[in-house]
C-alpha cells in the first residue's frame, strides 16, 4: 500500500468517526466497559494462576524415617530416593530440626513441647521435591516401597483438592474472557453496520468508479481498529490506579506466606499491552464481519 493512500485510509477512518460522534462514543464506551471487565478477570485470573503455580511448587514428600534406620542405611535411602524418577531435590531434616520448627509453628502453645527436647520422639525427615506437581503422588508411592520408612506425607487429598481448583478457576476464568471479547467483537460490528449503511450510496458511488473492495475496507478496518484502541484506554487507566492500590495495600500484610501477587511491574505494563492488543484485533475483526457481507454484493 501506498503512503499516500495509507494517509487517505486513515484520514477516511478518523472523518467517519468523528462524523458518528454519538455512535463513536456509544462503542468506545461499551468496549471500555468490556475491555475494563476483561481486565479485571486477566488480572484475578493470573494472580489466582500465579499463587497455584506457588503453591503447586511449594507441595513437597515428607518422608519420615524408620526410627531404628542408623547413619549408614539413612545415606543409602537417600541416595535410592535420588534415583526415582522425577526427584529434583532430597534434604535431609533432622529429629531436632523438626522439633524445633514444630516449636515456632505453634507459637506459644510450643513451649509445651520443649518437654520432649531431652527424649525427642520424632523422625528423621527427608523432604523431597519433584519436577512438577503431578509427579507428587507417583513419586511417594514409590517411596513407600522403599526399606527403612516409617511413613510418607504429602497430603493427598489437600494436594488433588488445590489441582483441582486451580485447574477450575482457570478454565472458568477462560470462558468469561472469551464471553467478554465476543460481546465487544458484536458491538463494534454493530457501529461499524450502521456507519456501512450511512454511507452506503458513496460506497456504491466508489464501486463504480473502479475502486477494489480492499481500497472500500481500509477505512473501516481503521475506525474498527481506532475504537478498539481508544475503548481500551480507560481500562487501562483504572486498572493500572486500582491495581497499584491493592498491590500496595495486601503486600504487606501477605508478606512471609505463599500467598503473593504478581510484581506491580512488570504485570501491568504487560495487561496494558494485552488490553490494547485486544482492542485492537476485536476492533478490526469486528470491522471484517459487519463489511465482508456488504462487499460480497
């Protein structure tokens, strides 16, 4: 395409939005409003996919060893739990450790515990992690075949339980943002429908003069992409103000746990990228559905 007729296309695009005024700001504000929706679900979505992820990476096997295994046939455990497939990671964790930190884990109900220090009755512990999440399960069974092992503890229902709702709200998550960007893609066809119809005899008019559907798209394919751009602009705005306000607010309180959000940057300069991706392509496919029946007569 030529610079000169790009200039046209865009100048074409501009004039008919502003010939529209109150259909122009009618779209932008619903694509606003859509576009604000979709963000707000990206933003739980990721945040909620985000926390699974580190949760998912936080799952470990306990493996609690036989209280009568010695030094030796400790060592040779731990280099058979090594060998298992999918085994990333095995640290060793003391009697003594795991007393100590079920002392500080119960505050100052602990104390009470201090009795046993002298005739400590826990485990020698091997926490061990795998590659992926999925493996968890597998990899204990595994374990529980194994010589010298009192008992294996991974918490498999709480595990199967938080695989399944992560899984869930991801794909519920999905549904809506899909849901969300059909109805922007029906709005601006919509708009762009009714401006094919006001300017339907100039569309005509060009048809007979020679010009090429391409050449009659251009315009509408700016305007579709032009609202899609703008309606994405509030959201972007709200959601950039509102998201640094509750980053900054539950931060500190969410400090030390596993719960945590996703870094102020660069999350938001990404969602904005996306959103206005977004407004962009609904935009122009919007513009390609309301005028692909219209240029086929």
């Amino acid at each position: 395409m030529k610079a000169r007729t790009a200039r046209r296309h865009v100048r074409e695009g501009l004039r008919s939005l502003k010939r529209n005024g109150w259909m122009t700001f009618a779209s932008v504000s619903a694509v606003a409003v859509t576009l604000m929706l979709v963000g707000v679900f990206l933003t739980v979505i990721l945040n909620v996919n985000h926390i699974g992820t580190t949760l998912e990476k936080d799952v470990e096997v306990r493996v609690l060893v036989d209280l009568t295994a010695n030094k030796d046939q400790q060592a040779t455990l731990k280099e058979e739990i090594k060998k298992l497939d999918h085994v990333t990671t095995v640290k060793f964790s003391s009697k003594d450790q795991e007393l100590n930190n079920l002392i500080k884990s119960m505050g100052e109900d602990g104390k009470a515990f201090q009795l046993f220090e002298q005739q400590n009755p826990l485990n020698d512990t091997f926490i061990v992690k795998t590659d992926s999440p999925e493996q968890i399960a597998p990899v204990a069974k595994k374990i529980e075949g194994l010589k010298y092992i009192d008992e294996v503890i991974y918490g498999k229902k709480q595990v199967q339980k938080l695989f399944n709702a992560v899984s869930v709200g991801r794909n519920i998550g999905i549904v809506l943002i899909f849901g969300l960007l059909f109805t922007a893609m029906f709005l601006i066809s919509n708009t762009i429908k009714i401006t094919i119809m006001a300017r339907r005899r100039e569309i005509e008019i060009m048809r007979l003069v020679g010009a090429t559907n391409n050449f009659i798209r251009w315009p509408f394919l700016l305007e579709g992409l032009l609202l899609g751009v703008l309606g994405s602009v509030i959201p972007i705005v709200l959601l950039l103000t509102g998201y640094k306000v509750i980053y900054n607010m539950l931060m500190p309180k969410l400090a030390g746990t596993m719960f945590t959000l996703l870094p102020f940057s660069p999350f938001v300069y990404q969602l904005s990228a996306i959103l206005i991706a977004i407004g962009a392509i609904i935009g122009m496919w919007g513009s390609v559905m309301s005028i692909r029946k219209f240029l086929r007569k």
